[in-house]
C-alpha cells in the first residue's frame, strides 16, 4: 500500500492549527459581514437552520470518523494493512447511507423543522439548502478519517480550507444577489439567509473531489478493486484474513454511535438552544417574535466569536484519538499517559488566554465587528469568553477518553451537561430582566459540570492521574497578566483615541498585541510551554532555542 510519510500527534496538529488559522481568517469574511449583510433579524434564520443542520451533521461525522481513525490506526501499529483498506471502503459505503437518510430528511421536512421545531418558521429555506451539503460532508469524512487514521493531518487541512473558501465566496455572493432579486419582497431575508447557507454545498463538493483525487494519488491501492487474501505485510497470526464486512460495520458503530450520541446531544443543545430561547423570550419574557429573533440573532454573532478557541484545540483533538489508540495497541500505556496530559496543557496554553480576551475586550470587539447590533451582544459574550475555555477543556478531555476506549463515559457527562443548560436556561431566559443573558450563563454552568465529570472519569480511565497544578498554573498566570495590560491599553488608547469605531478599532488592535507579547513572555517565563514542548512542533527547537526556553 503507498502510504503518505506520518506525522507524530504534534505535527498532525500543527498541520491542522495552520489549516484552523486559514480557515478562521475566511471564516472572518464570512460569518461577520454576513451578520451586517442579513441583520439581527435574518442573522436568526440562518442560525437557526444552522443548528438543524449541525445536528445531522454531527451524528454523522462527530463519531464515525472517529471510530475509522481509531481501528485505521490500530490495524496500522499491527500492521494490517489489508484491514486498513477494507475497513475504509465499508466505511465509505456506510457513511454515504447515513448521509442520504439525513439529506432526504432535510430536504423533505423544512418546514416542520423550521416552524415546529425552531419556532421560527422563517429559517425552512435555509434548511432546504443545506441538505446536500450533509450528504457531501458524510462522504468526506470517510477519505478524512483514513488519513487520520494513519496519521497524516495534511489532507484535512488541505481540504477543509479549500472547503470554507468556496463556501465563503460562493456563499456571499448568492446572498448578495439573491437579496437584491428579492428588494423589497418579504421572502428578501429567508431567501438571502437559504442563498449564504448553499454556499456550504458548494464548498463541501470541492472538498469531496478534493479528497478523491488525493486519495488515487496518494493511498493508489485503495483505487483497485479488494482481492481479499492474505497480506504479507500483515502480522501472520490466527487472524490472517481481513475482518468481514459486517464485522467493520459493527465496530465503526460500538465505537461511534457512544461518541456521535454524545456529540449530538451539545448539537441537539444548540438547536434546543434556538428553539427554547425563541419560546421563553415570547411566552414567557413577553417580547414580540420579531424582538425575539434580534435577541437571539446578536446571541448568534456572539456565539460565532465563542466557538473560536474551540476552533484551535479541535485539530488536537482530531490528531491525538489515532497516537493515544495506536500507543494501547502496542500496550505502551505510559506513553498514551503522556500525551493526555501533555494534550490537556498545550489545550491550557491555547484556551484560556482567547477566553480571558475574549472576555476582557468584550464590548470594542462587538462593536468594531457588528456595529448597530443589539447592545446586549458585549454582555454575551463576556459570559461566553469565560464559558469558551470550559468548551476547550471537554473537547480534550473528551477525545483522550474516547482515544482510551471510554467512548461511553462522555456521553454520560454530555446528558448531564445538557440538562443542566435546558434546566437553566428555561428560568433564566424567561425573565424580562435577564432575557436572552440565561442562554450563555446555562452554557458556563453546563461545561464547568462536564468538565469537572470527565476529569474524574480520566483519573479513573489513565494509569497516571493528570497533575493540574502542572497543566493550569502556567497559562492561568500568564493569562490573567494578559487580561490586565489588555483592559489597561485599551482603556488608554479609546482616552487618546476617542471611542469612535475607528479610535475603537485601534485602541483594540493596540491592546490585542500588547496582550499577545506579555502572554508570550510571561508564558515562558511561567514555563507554560517548555523546550520539550517545542521539540514536538515543525521548527520548533530552533524558536525554543532563539527564545532561550528551558
């Protein structure tokens, strides 16, 4: 089998940060002026319909691809690689099924799950022009979870950016025309938000012939039909021969089904989410249906700045499931020990210091970025920047437990987690006086829960228990010095520079690299990232080196 040369876990995330960045940066020129081009109003639609479509996606592409990875790679530190090969085109058959159930869903029932379901009746376009994008997404994530299996991150990267480029030009500009076809028109909003949202069809079928020509370049054996038989490359035990067919699909889905299961339910969250605050806002805070879609719509915006730390700790994630599996394979459980904790403070490193931003310089990023938005939105997202670092934590402490075969322990602390957001949400959300501010506030209070559940699960789980003083005093110092010359310099810079958006946008700018600078200096000086740490990424001996890192 022509086999791609692999990265260990740190260079498979490095790949796939860079990737993050692109993407991040496209993401910019898309979600943001897409807010401006649809207002708080049709903002609402979108995102609305956004979550209908991330739960599908989710239960199609949070655990599968996952499971792939894992018996990929496991078949691979044993050196199967027939069973590499099969295990992919069984998954490839089966992912596509699950994506045409879920397309035919989409596609068949916008308007009960627009108007039943989210209450805003508004979003069925949106939700109509999503369903190909499902089926595109399904088929993709199996030629992803190969290459990660066998650990090459390039691809995904690749892909994903190529992906979010076409959905962003694409996306734009069928909003921008369809709204203009529609001047005027009370279907102008519904129409323009369905117009944005097909650009992520557009965009997911660039991915998919993306990652069909990478693989018949690179992975060529897979382009021929399976022989069956046996391998000499694989280990000449009692199993000689692949698994069947059946046997593939049965362990994709023990192995993805807990984890798809869990990650839906934080979709099924963000959807119930959309559907609860719309019902509490009017039923129960007493505001119009068209109030409530503002309220809701500036939560959106804040939400989109929120989910970007996540952003760069899923790539993490992504890269350490096939290092900690493959580690197990072999037996080696203090190397699979390392990597979880060494993953949760590199995870420490990243997260808490876009949290604490986030949070610090609230109200200029809100008002730089979605100027005439509801003034509620800096409030948002000052809750949701500490929430923000909570989110990251799971996702890590998450992947090392489903990478150790515990995949059914995070479901457990996601219900938990869940309910608490619904139970929260529903009182908080229902007062006048508190609107909208319940939603983030569920959010804080549901991943400190999961958290702190899926901390006790590892310890239970890893044969060495990770040293918290190790993994957060660090970054947690570094960050709140951070805080502080960010809240000083910004504070500065708006009394010379005026608060106009421009003396905003510099005053910001001015204190985001201030902050950036004594984060970095203070980090190394705390050791939050050490020289062994730097020894992992690609060049990053040299910069330990330059920077004088013990």
């Amino acid at each position: 089998m022509a086999k791609t040369k692999g990265q260990n876990y740190m260079h498979g995330a490095a790949i796939l940060t860079v990737g993050v960045i692109i993407m991040k940066i496209l993401g910019f020129f898309y979600k943001i002026p897409l807010g401006n081009i649809l207002g708080d109003e049709g903002y609402s639609m979108f995102m609305g319909a956004y979550s209908i479509y991330y739960i599908f996606f989710t239960l199609a592409t949070a655990g599968l691809p996952v499971a792939l990875s894992r018996l990929v790679a496991e078949a691979d530190a044993n050196g199967r690689a027939k069973q590499e090969e099969k295990t992919f085109r069984v998954a490839l058959v089966t992912f596509t099924v699950i994506g045409l159930v879920f397309a035919l869903i989409m596609f068949c029932f916008p308007q009960w799950l627009a108007a039943s379901y989210l209450e805003n009746p508004d979003a069925a376009p949106s939700v109509r022009a999503m369903a190909p994008a499902i089926l595109l997404v399904c088929i993709v994530s199996a030629y992803r979870g190969y290459c990660q299996g066998n650990g090459n991150m390039l691809p995904t990267t690749v892909d994903e950016v190529l992906e979010v480029f076409f959905k962003v030009v694409s996306g734009l500009v069928i909003a921008v025309l369809v709204l203009r076809a529609y001047k005027g028109s009370p279907m102008a909003l519904p129409m323009g938000s369905a117009g944005a949202i097909f650009g992520v069809s557009i965009g997911s079928a660039v991915s998919l012939a993306y990652m069909i020509v990478y693989k018949h370049r690179h992975y060529s054996v897979l382009s021929a039909p399976y022989t069956g038989g046996i391998d000499p490359n694989d280990i000449p035990d009692d199993d000689e021969l692949v698994d069947p067919a059946m046997k593939i699909v049965k362990d994709i889905l023990s192995i993805g089904i807990p984890i798809a299961t869990g990650a839906c339910i934080m979709a099924l969250l963000n959807s119930v989410d959309s559907k609860l605050c719309m019902n509490r806002l009017q039923s129960a805070a007493g505001f119009s249906y068209r109030e409530a879609k503002v309220l809701y719509g500036v939560y959106g915006k804040a939400q989109t700045l929120f989910n970007l730390p996540a952003a760069f700790i899923t790539p993490l994630t992504i890269s350490i499931v096939p290092a900690i599996s493959g580690a197990l394979a072999k037996g080696d459980k203090k190397t699979a020990g390392t990597v979880s904790e060494d993953s949760l403070r590199i995870s420490a490193f990243l997260a808490i210091p876009m949290g604490v931003g986030l949070a610090v310089l609230a109200k200029p990023i809100m008002d730089v970025l979605y100027p005439g938005s509801h003034l509620a939105g800096a409030g948002l997202l000052q809750v949701m920047g500490v929430a923000s670092f909570f989110v990251c934590l799971v996702l890590m402490e998450n992947a090392i437990l489903q990478a150790s075969g515990r995949e059914k322990l995070t479901m457990v602390t996601l219900i938990t987690g869940g309910i608490i957001k619904i139970i929260i949400n529903w009182f908080l959300v229902a007062r006048r006086d508190i609107n909208i501010y319940g939603a983030p506030v569920g959010t804080l209070c549901s991943y400190c829960a999961m958290a702190a559940m899926d901390y006790v699960f590892m310890c239970r789980t890893l044969s060495s228990r990770p040293r918290l003083l190790r993994v957060f005093s660090g970054p947690l110092a570094a960050s709140a010095l951070m805080g502080l010359t960010a809240w000083g310099v910004y504070g500065l810079g708006t009394r010379l520079l005026g608060q106009g958006r421009i003396g905003t946008l510099l005053a910001m700018c001015a204190a985001i690299g201030a902050a950036v600078i004594v984060y970095l200096v203070t980090a190394i000086v705390f050791r939050a990232v050490t020289r062994e740490d730097m020894k992992l990424i690609p060049g990053g001996e040299k910069i330990a080196r330059i920077l004088h890192m013990r």
